[in-house]
C-alpha cells in the first residue's frame, strides 16, 4: 500500500506548547496518519496530513455500539541524539488481539511501524526534550460504516495522532494513593476486560470520579464475580513486593496484559528477584499490610510508567504503604525503565526501537 504524505505548509505549523506544563493528552502535533478499511477490499488510501476533525455520519457504528480500540506508546528524545520507541511492534501486536476480540480487521503490523516512524520523523520537532516528558502515541481504530444493526461494521478508520506529554498523574514520579473499590468492578472474564477498547475506560470512569472526590489518585480494581482478587489499577497493572518476592495478578481473561507489566516482570527476574504471577486476594494483601510482610507496591503502565502506590484505602480504612515513600524497588525499575527508554542504559533485551 502506498503512503500518501499531504503535508502542512512550513508556515501554517502550530506553535509549540511550554514544555514545562505539557500535562496529559492536551496537545496534538501538525499530522496525523489515517488508514481506511472496507470490507472486500481491505486497508487502503492511507495517508499522513494536517491533524484534524473527521467527517462522520452520525450512524457511524461506533458511536452506537462502541467498536472502538486503541493503543498507547511513546516515542522518546534520547540523551545522545537518537530518539527512540520502545516495543512498538507488541503495541500493535496487542492491538490486533483487541480487533480480533471486537470482531475488527486486523492491521498489517509491519506497514504501521514504518508509517509510524515517517510520523514521527516529520513530527519529530514535537517530541519534547524535557526531562521525563515525551511523545504520546495513540493508535486508534472505530467502526465507520453507518447503520443500526448491532454487527461488525464493514468500514474502519484507523488512525495515528501524536501528544506531546509530561507525567501522566500531577503527583509526577511520587506515591499516589489508591482507593480499593468493592462497588464498582472494571470487566468480568469472558468479556473484554483483557483488551484495550474503549467502553473499559467509559466504564471505569465513575469509580476513579469518586476515588478522587474521596482524595485517591485511582481505584484499584477487584474481579467482577467474588470481589476479592486484586486485577489492575485504573490505567495500569500492579505489582506488590512480599517477602522479598515480585506478585502480579496472574492474566485471568479480565486483566489487561501491559506491555511495561512484562518488562517489569523481565528485569526484575533479570535482576534475580523471583516474580510470582498468581491470584492475589484483598484480603492477602491487607494481611500483609498488617504483618508487614508487604514491602511496597507500584502500578506500571506506558502513561504512568511506574507509580508508586503510598497508600491503600480499603473498606473506609486507609493503610499506608512503604512508610508513603517510594520503594527501592519501584525506583530501581523507573530508572531502569527510562534509561533503556532514553537510551542512556544498555537494552539488553533488544526493546528500544532508533527512529
Ligand atoms: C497507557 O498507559 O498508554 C494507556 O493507554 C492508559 C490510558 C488510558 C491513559
């Protein structure tokens, strides 16, 4: 398939925002990539010009029905001149899991990558250079056709939009605290909990408004049926470091499977921590809390990257964790994290991508 490129005229680029208050997903670079679908004939006319509306029948399925997937990645401005993605291909890997859930064509892996990387090349003024910010990459695919009936739409649009960003939670790289809810629940196995569509972070809305109005930075999430078993925080997965071992909720059908979960997991058995996928209770972690057998606990996500968790409020009771301090733990694997990521740390398991 041929890449068109419509380009911005030198003179109509916008201006660019103050690194220093980047924030989250508030800026959009000059372009975007777009690729159409249509059943029969497959993807075609993708095209890289001006960031922009679309125009869209208002039947367009996903505005009924919610087919609606995306990705998130970043691209980052390397200490030594080089900029870098990291692990881009699992990112659209995961992505084609998420289509194949949503009854949505899958993408030619391959293609994207290099359309993205001519993205970012001729964005790449926009790739920020200050410490710990970087270029936000959200790959996203809706249903386009326009109808009622509730099936597979037979037209997509997928598309590639770029934000620059600083930290993802105002409290930067510093302990939030984290509020456990038992009211709500995020996703339920069998359903469509494990891929990254739309309607899981609609759904989730309403806990992490309430977590915030109550003082929390985000909800961590209990399985849907018994309501005992830790599954991922807001927009990350989670880890708890007991007795000296790495415990992550095993991928139970309903838990989203982090791409920075398995590079945490990597360098932490790299390291010769033992890491312990398994199903982990409420009610062991509050008991580990209590004995003080739990050493810390960190979420790890592409937006948030690491955060420590510095307390836990669980039934009305609010338990701090690793004293409300960062964990040594969760500071070696930010670290570790950004210094492959910026290219200033060796990457010994080959995951940084030069652009
Ligand atoms: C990411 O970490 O990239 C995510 O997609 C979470 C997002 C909803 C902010």
């Amino acid at each position: 398939m041929k890449l068109d490129l419509e380009l911005v005229p030198e003179r109509d680029l916008k201006n660019k925002p103050d690194e220093k208050h980047l924030g989250f997903g508030k800026y959009f670079t000059d372009h975007m990539l777009v690729i159409k679908y249509t059943h029969g004939e497959g993807w075609h006319d993708a095209i890289i010009k001006k960031y922009g509306d679309f125009s869209l029948d208002p039947a367009a399925m996903v505005f009924h029905y919610g087919q609606a997937i995306f990705e998130g990645l970043k691209a980052y401005r390397g200490t030594n001149g080089a900029n870098y993605l990291f692990r881009p291909a699992d990112n659209l890997r995961r992505m084609n899991d998420s289509a194949k859930r949503m009854c949505m064509p899958a993408l030619p892996v391959d293609y994207v990558l290099e359309a993205l990387k001519k993205l970012l090349e001729i964005d790449q003024q926009w790739i920020p250079k200050a410490p710990g910010s970087s270029l936000y990459i959200r790959p996203t695919m809706i249903a386009s056709e326009a109808g009622l009936g509730v099936k597979p739409a037979k037209e997509y649009l997928f598309y590639i939009i770029l934000s620059p960003v600083g930290a993802y939670y105002p409290e930067g790289f510093n302990p939030v605290k984290i509020y456990v809810t038992d009211k709500y629940v995020r996703a339920v196995k069998g359903g469509v909990g494990e891929v990254k569509t739309a309607g899981n972070y609609a759904a989730s809305i309403m806990a992490a408004l309430e977590a915030q109005q109550k003082g929390y930075t985000q909800v961590l999430w209990l399985d849907g049926i018994e309501r005992r078993y830790v599954e991922e925080i807001g927009t990350s997965n989670i880890f708890f470091k007991i007795n000296d071992e790495l415990v992550t909720p095993a991928l139970s059908g309903s838990i989203l499977p982090g791409i920075t979960r398995d590079s945490v997991m990597k360098l932490a058995q790299h390291w010769g921590v033992p890491v312990v996928e398994r199903p982990v209770s409420i009610d062991e972690v509050m008991q580990a809390v209590e004995d003080d057998s739990l050493q810390e606990i960190f979420a790890s996500g592409t937006a948030a990257s690491i955060s420590p968790v510095g307390a836990l409020n669980y039934q009305g009771k609010e338990y701090p964790i690793h004293g409300e301090k960062i964990g040594p733990l969760a500071q070696r694997m930010f670290s570790e994290l950004q210094g492959i990521q910026y290219g200033s740390l060796g990457d010994i398991f080959g995951w940084r991508v030069a652009l």
